[in-house]
C-alpha cells in the first residue's frame, strides 16, 4: 500500500539554491518525486522534482492555474500585507489560466501568433543576428549577455509585438523585479507590476487607435464570431508574449553557450557539425533551460503525486529543471550532449499550457547558435575558473553576465 504521509523533512530555497539548483534536486530526488520547500518568504510550498510526476502534474487539472485563487491561498499562508490586486492584472492571461477561459483566450491568441507569421521571421532574425555579430567583430573579449544573447530575442519580440525598442530598459528592469523569488523585494515587485501596467495599457491603447502590421495590433483586432480580448486580457497578454517572449529565449542563448563552454569537447563537436545545432538547442532546454520552476498551480482537493498526498490548499511548484535530469528517464542526465537524445524534455511545459512561443524560442535559438560558432569558433570563457552570477529567481534560470574571448 502506498504510504500517503508528507515528506517529514522541509527543505529551504537559501542563496546558495540559485548557484546550482541542480544539485538541491539531486538530493531531493534521491529522497522522493515531491517536497516541502520553504520559500525566502517563510512560506511552505510543494515541489515535485521527478519526471513522470512532473510531466502528469503539469497535465493534471486538479492542480488547478488562476492567479486570484492561488493569491489568496498565499495570503492566507504568510504574515505580510495582502497582494495588491493591481498587480495580478499582468497575470490573468492563458499561462494562468484553466478552461474554459484557456481555449477561449488561446484559440484569440492562435488566430494572431500562427505558425506562418513565425516561419516568416526568419530572414529578419537572420539579419539581427549578423548585425550584432558584425558589431563585436572588432573587440577580443565581451559580455555576451549584453552583447547578443539579451539584444537578439528583445530586438525579436520588439519588432513582432510593436514595442518601441527605445523602452527595452524600462521593461527589462520590471521584468527582472517580477521574476523574482516570493518574499524577496515585495515592494519593488509591486512598484514594476504597476509600472509595466500602465506601460502596457498605454501601448494597448494605442494600438486600438492606431492598429498596425505587428502581432499586438493582430490582438487587439482578433474576433472569434464576435468574441474579442477585453482590455484586461489584452494587457495580460501582451505580458505575457513581451516577457516570455524574450526572457526565455536570452537564457536559453545564455545558458547553452556557457554549458558548450563549459564542455569545450562539445561546442568543437558543434563547430564540426553545424546541422547538429537544432538537435542541440533541444539538449541546451534539457541540460539547463531557461525556465526553473513553472509558474504556481494549487489544489483544490487533496490529489497524489507519487506516493504522497498534497492536501487541499497548498501551493505547487512542478521543477522542469529537476525532471530534465531525472536519471529515470534520460541516461547520463548531468552530461551535455550535443547529440544526445534530448526527446521529451519539459523545458516548454506540457499538456495546455504548454508554451506558445516554443516555435519562435528554437527559431532564435537554431539561427543564433548557427551564426555564433560559423563566425567565432574559437569562442571561449575569459575566465575558466571563475564562477558566474546567476539570477536570483525560482522561474528564470539564467545568467547575470557571461564574459568570452572571441578568438
């Protein structure tokens, strides 16, 4: 008979968590498939670390997704003042959202983002990427954060939704106030939640008066028999297309070049062959993607993961970096392997929510890596020995800087 008792053993997310959150779901997951982890905000959460709990957990819909509920669960948790309602308006999009309200804001969403606007890009990414690449040619070492893995996807996301790059610092800095660990920085989370509101309102209203040919005019203009976005939804939105739309796709240029660098045998390997880059991209999601912890889900009844029984009311967090090396499922999973088989892999989710901006992600990605090791193979780390700062976030996994040689 399966034992249904929780874990007796609370684990803690300390500084130290952020440096190599892999080695914390080692530990975790030779114990068991789900934990109790406290948070910096002193409150307890479930984490779900093994791949086949996690990749049914992201797919089940008792662990259910919408921000007010899950709000005041927290706030019922925790010894703070509530969360300002304000503030979960950036969050009441289809990420955050269980059916019916998810088909509906979905199939909006799919009339606009299609397959075809994606694969059109191309020449245009092409050119950023060659532009960029051109503007470091003459330097011998640089920030490669700063100076491609960032710029590339903003540019990208910019121009797709017809955002002003000029206001990519502002956005940027709220971004990076949002992602970051609950309990941490509480005031300035909801200073950058208003700003960006306004921000993103302002830009919704302009695009309602004066549509154009970007895909955030498409939004405001999509109809499904007369059913059409609310303002509301179309600033969550946009949200959620300008900060998954880029953030993710910097860390995963960021992450996967540090990993190559970090396996020299392995970024020769994709010098040598170029047409293995796609395959790579796949492996660079499950080595170290850019997406930690997914966003929350909480249960609304008591439900099973593995053999523990997460009781109705609690918060759950599923660990796509833990189960993308999970040794049940992929062999030599701390190894990087270009080659590697990396099929099935849950650095974009699983099931509904699965993410909607995958096909743009490997686009970038397949196009960036493929330009960077054609013009600088002999790219290397400044500093070998050196440790780097990673973001201090449970949903981003991603680097602060990333200094290299070019030659």
């Amino acid at each position: 008979m399966a034992d249904l008792s929780a874990p007796s053993r609370i684990e803690s997310l300390g500084t130290e968590f952020f440096d190599d959150p892999h080695a914390h779901y080692r530990r975790w997951r030779a114990a068991g498939p789900v934990h109790r982890v406290r948070f910096p905000d002193e409150v307890v959460r479930w984490v779900i670390v093994g791949y086949p709990e996690a990749r049914a957990a992201l797919a089940d819909p008792r662990l259910r997704k919408d921000m007010a509920r899950a709000a005041a669960i927290l706030d019922g948790k925790r010894d703070a003042d509530p969360i300002d309602p304000e503030s979960l308006v950036l969050l009441t999009h289809m990420l955050s959202t269980d059916p019916p309200g998810h088909t509906r804001l979905r199939k909006l969403v799919n009339k606009a983002f299609t397959t075809r606007r994606v694969a059109g890009l191309r020449p245009r990414i092409e050119q950023i990427t060659e532009d960029l690449l051109d503007a470091m040619a003459t330097a011998a070492e640089v920030d490669l954060m700063d100076v491609f893995a960032n710029p590339l996807p903003v540019t990208v996301i910019c121009e797709l939704l017809g955002v002003p790059f000029a206001d990519r610092a502002d956005f940027q800095s709220w971004t990076r106030s949002l992602v970051g660990v609950p309990g941490e920085a509480d005031e300035e989370r909801s200073a950058a939640a208003k700003a960006m509101t306004r921000y993103l309102s302002e830009l919704v209203r302009a695009k309602q008066s004066h549509p154009a040919d970007d895909l955030l005019s498409h939004l405001v203009l999509a109809d499904d028999e007369g059913d059409r976005l609310t303002d509301h939804e179309l600033v969550a939105m946009a949200f959620l297309l300008l900060v998954a739309g880029h953030e993710t796709t910097v860390n995963l240029i960021g992450n996967g070049v540090y990993a190559l660098l970090r396996h020299p045998d392995q970024w020769r390997a994709l010098v040598a062959d170029p047409a293995g880059v796609p395959a790579a991209v796949e492996e660079f999601l499950r080595f170290d993607g850019p997406v930690d912890m997914a966003t929350v889900r909480f249960t609304a009844e008591p439900v099973t993961v593995g053999d523990t029984e997460i009781p109705e009311g609690e918060l759950v967090y599923v660990a796509l970096s833990a189960a993308n090396r999970d040794p049940a499922r992929f062999s030599d999973p701390d190894a990087l392997t270009v080659d590697g088989p990396a099929s099935g892999h849950l650095a974009f989710g699983h099931g509904i929510h699965f993410c909607v901006g995958a096909p743009l992600a490997r686009l970038e990605a397949e196009i960036a890596f493929t330009a960077l090791q054609r013009r600088y193979p002999g790219l290397r780390l400044a500093d070998p020995a050196s440790n780097p700062h990673w973001q201090t976030s449970t949903l981003i996994r991603g680097l602060r800087e990333l200094p290299v040689r070019l030659r």
